[in-house]
C-alpha cells in the first residue's frame, strides 16, 4: 500500500492510488505527492 499526502492541506491518504477529490480541502487529485514510509 502507497501512502499519498495532499500538498494543499496535508491530507494523508493510504492506498494503491490518490483519491480522486481531497476529501478535507476538495482540491483534485493531481495535488497529491506519494511520500516513501
């Protein structure tokens, strides 16, 4: 499993792709960045 943070508010989002809306600040998925654990 990926691990992706939204680099508007900080939304932290586990799984195998982003989302496609930032559930908390509703920017588009292209705003997440896969961090490395």
């Amino acid at each position: 499993m990926k691990t992706f943070v939204c680099t508007v508010c900080g939304y932290v989002h586990h799984g195998d792709t982003p989302p496609a809306i930032c559930p908390k600040c509703k920017q588009p998925g292209s705003k997440f960045k896969e961090v490395k654990a």
